[in-house]
C-alpha cells in the first residue's frame, strides 16, 4: 500500500489543491480523495469514542469536508471531456 499524502498538512485548503500547477489531474484527484478519507476516518473515529469528541473540530472536518467534496466535482467538471451533442431521433 502506498503511503498515505496527508494532504491536509501540505495545502490550507482544497482549492490550493485545485490551483497547484505542478499537479497532474490525477494527483489532484488522489489527494483530494485521500483527503476525504483522512476526514472520514476522523469522523469514524469520533464516532466510535476513539477519539475525544470536540465539537469545534467536528464542525470544522464537516465544513472541509463540504469543500473537499466541492473541489472533487469542480475537477471532474474541469477534467471531463467535452462530450458532443447526442444526435436527435429523427421525426418519423
């Protein structure tokens, strides 16, 4: 298994993700990825009283969360192929 980005302790923000030119499309979907996973992960943790419950923290993973998911679809929506018009049916 590969070692885990921690992307959260390289970028501020999701959308730092988004603007690293040295980034390939791909890398920045792994990294927002594996950020959602980290996120995930803590809130699992939480969850399960593994971790002390702080609800100022929690609220904060839920918002970054909310724009890890935004950054993930605005990739997708930069990174998608044009796709031509679908022809129409002709009128029988």
């Amino acid at each position: 298994m590969p070692p885990r980005h921690n992307p959260a302790t390289r970028y501020p923000h999701p959308q730092a993700v988004l603007d690293d030119a040295s980034l390939s499309p791909v890398q920045k979907a792994e990294l927002l990825a594996e950020w959602a996973l980290d996120l995930g992960d803590r809130s699992a943790a939480s969850d399960e009283g593994m971790a002390s419950p702080s609800p100022t923290r929690t609220d904060r993973d839920v918002l970054m969360l909310d724009r890890v998911i935004a950054a993930q679809a605005s990739l997708e929506a930069i990174s998608a192929p044009l796709q031509p018009d679908a022809p129409e049916k002709p009128i029988a």
